[in-house]
C-alpha cells in the first residue's frame, strides 16, 4: 500500500500501555499515524486474569480499520484486517515467549544475574 501512495514501506503507530498492579490488569491500544487521514486503524489487547482460573491470562484483542477513499474502502480495509490478523498471531507468540521468559526468572533468579 505504500508503494501506492509514493511513501516508504514503513507504517508508524503510537502505542500506550496501561497497567494496574491492583487488578493485575495490562491494556495496550495502539493507532497508525502514518497515512492516518485515508485510513484509521485502532488496536486493543486486554490481558486480565481469567475469573475461572487466576492462575492463568485472560486475553482480548479488539481491531478496527476505517478507509475513507471512495472506490477502494472496502479493498483497503480487508487489506488491512488480514495484515491485522497475521500479525495478532506474531504478537500472541512474543507475549507467551516474553511471559515465559518472566516464569523462568521468577522460578530461578540465579540464572538471570
């Protein structure tokens, strides 16, 4: 897509990350900001703990994508949503290889110093 529009491969987003140690409770939205004005594209992952089993995660992700050109809406969002679904895939493994990584610490901080 940006070949199309004479920019570079490159799509930037801003990402917030709110955590609550409390409810044990970590949310993180994301938005594009690269070609924002054709196209809107909105990410949330909830992770919380599961309420029928604390010992594990509970995980959410929501996605939303809006394109305003007439004509190509359509082709540019289902473009975009199956982007947006490859990539959920990627970020579920690194979220389990990350929150492994912080089992095994916990479980043996000697290895880690």
């Amino acid at each position: 897509m940006c070949e199309l529009f004479g920019r570079s491969p490159r799509v930037y987003f801003v990402e917030e990350a709110e955590i609550d140690p409390k409810t044990q409770t970590m949310i993180l939205r994301a938005r594009n900001i690269t070609f924002d004005s054709i196209i809107t594209m909105k990410e949330k992952c909830t992770y919380v703990p599961d309420r029928n089993n604390p010992n594990q995660t509970y995980f959410e992700h929501l996605g939303e994508v809006k394109a305003t050109p007439f004509g190509v809406a359509k082709q540019m969002e289902e473009f975009c949503i199956k982007t947006f679904t490859k990539n959920a895939a990627k970020g579920r493994d690194i979220m389990e290889q990350v929150i492994a990584k912080v089992q095994e610490e916990k479980r043996n901080p000697e290895a880690t110093q």
